[in-house]
C-alpha cells in the first residue's frame, strides 16, 4: 500500500493539474512534491502524468488511480478520527467578519479543544461546494437550497439561521437617514447582489427573487472584487447600494440599514461533504444547534419573507 502523504501529493495534483498550484495547497515545496508523486509512479509501476512545459495532464492509469486514492484517504482519516487523532477540519466561514459562521467555529473549537478547526474564507457557498467535494474543504455556511442539485446530491447540510438582511447605503443616501430601510423605498434602484460572481450565484437568485415585483433591479456585474478592501473600493467608487446581512461588517463612508415590510430573511445552512466523518463536524453541530437555540436563529419573524424553496429545505432537514 503507498505511503498516504503519496497518495494525497498525487490526488492535490490530479484535481488541479498544475505542480505549483498543487504545492501551495498542500504547503510543501514544489520539488518535494514532485519527488513524491514520481515516488508514487515507481512504486506502482505506471506513468500518473502526462507532462509538458505548457500543462500536465492524467494518463489512463492517473484517472483510474483517483477514485481508489480517494476512498483510501477517506478510509484512513475516519480511522484516525475513531481514535482521536483527526487530521486539521478546514472550514470556510465565507468571509472575515461575518458573524453566523464564525460564531459557530468559535463556540466548536471550545467543545472540541483537542482538534484543529482551522478558519478559510471561500466568500460564497457555491464556490466552497466544488471545494468541499474536492476534498479541499470539509466545512462551509450558506445558502443550501440555493445550490445546483448535482452540488447537493454530495452534501449534507443542517439548519442554522434565518439571518435578517440588510442594505448597505452610501452615508449621504437618501435613505440612509432612516434606522431600518423598508423594501418599497427601494423601488427604483439598483442594488448590488454578487451579479457575475460565479463563487455567489446562489445569494445573486436570492436578491432577485426577493426584488422580483417589487421595481428593484440587481445590479449589473461589477469587476470581481477578491478581499474586503477590494470590495470597499468598487463599492466605493459605484456608490451602488448593496445587498447583505445585518452582520456584514462595516464599510468607511457607508451605513447598514435592516431592510423590513418584510424582513427578508437568508437561510444559513452548516454544509459539509457526505459521508464525512471527524469530531470537528460533530462539535460544529452541536455548537449550531447550540447557539440557534439560544439566540432563536430558526424562529423567523412573523411576516418575515423567504423563498418557498427554502422553507422546503430547511424544514425537510430540521
């Protein structure tokens, strides 16, 4: 059986067919990771690699190696798991400053102080989904019912919140005097909702099936934006009102305003990849389930709104 280390080198470049993307995943340099996956083909007698100064491509027998290599390291990390000794849980909590997911992460690294929870920012669920059934991510937060069902038919997922939303205003906008901004003042606008984001689409169909009848338009894409300070800056220069959560951090030169009549609501869901097995995911349960009971975060206001879609989806898995 080949060392694990082999197997993982050899699945980091399989999945992204490029030496150094592969070794910076995987933290070590690209020599020894090179030397690891020419180990790996000696010990088993075939070419995994087809490589040229202008890509690297599987050969036959890379392709048949991957799934075996998958369901080997996946074996092997549920074993360690059964005895405590868990390799480090990557979770995505989308972006830095958001409070659901990192609430969640904080409370689970205190139930679970002997494993390594350790915080990523993906800034989207769709993009953390191809991630997580990579194997390249075990944890992320979002929207569940907003995903294609391919994505969803790998994953499981648990309820966490019906997070209220808000807009972000510049400080001289009309509305941004008010404490609370109702729907109908935005009849009219334009408002930024990730539009062209491919990591975002499913936040993109939220924002428009909320504005849908109501005269508000999503906004056209804007140049995609990597890191908050990026963001503030196209934000800054369109002045385009955005759409967000109330826990969305703050911005210079801009307001947060709750959104009511209604209050639109965005399901949050704790997702992570079937079949999964480590102590992290269990103390991320308990520390979701913890903290919506206590805060109420699956007790949605009356007249609260959500798509239909979503109510489904929530309630089927409560």
């Amino acid at each position: 059986m080949p060392d694990h280390r082999l197997l993982r080198a050899f699945l980091a470049v399989a999945e992204e067919l490029h030496f150094t993307r592969a070794a910076a995943r995987l933290y070590v340099a690209q020599q020894a990771l090179s030397r690891d996956v020419r180990r790996l083909e000696r010990e088993l007698g075939a070419e995994l690699f087809v490589r040229t100064t202008r890509q690297v491509t599987l050969t036959a027998d890379g392709e048949r190696l991957v799934p075996h290599a998958r369901r080997v390291l996946a074996a092997r990390d549920e074993l360690l798991a059964a005895f405590g000794q868990a390799r480090p849980l990557l979770v995505d909590v989308n972006s830095p400053g958001l409070g659901t997911g990192t609430r969640v992460l904080a409370r689970a690294r205190e139930l679970a102080p002997d494993h390594e929870l350790m915080a990523r920012y993906e800034s989207g669920l769709t993009g953390a989904a191809a991630e997580l059934l990579a194997g390249r991510l075990d944890v992320s937060f979002g929207r569940f019912a907003g995903l294609d069902p391919a994505l969803r038919a790998g994953l499981e997922h648990q309820p966490v919140r019906y997070e209220p939303m808000a807009v972000i205003l510049p400080e001289d906008h009309p509305l941004a005097a008010l404490e609370e901004v109702p729907l109908g003042a935005l009849a009219g606008s334009t408002v930024y909702a990730g539009a062209g984001n491919p990591r975002t689409p499913e936040w993109t169909d939220l924002a428009r099936e909320l504005f849908e009848g109501r005269g508000i338009e999503v906004a056209a894409p804007a140049p995609l934006a990597v890191g908050h300070e990026e963001f503030r800056r196209i934000m800054a220069k369109t002045r385009t009102p955005v759409l967000a959560v109330v826990d969305f951090p703050a911005m210079p030169a801009s307001v947060l305003r709750p959104l009511i009549d209604p209050v639109p609501l965005s399901p949050v869901s704790l997702v992570w990849r079937r079949g999964l097995v480590h102590p992290g995911i269990d103390a991320l349960r308990r520390a979701a389930a913890e903290i919506a009971a206590a805060e109420g975060w699956l007790q949605p206001p009356a007249g609260g709104w959500i798509p239909a879609s979503d109510k489904v989806t929530m309630r089927l898995h409560k």
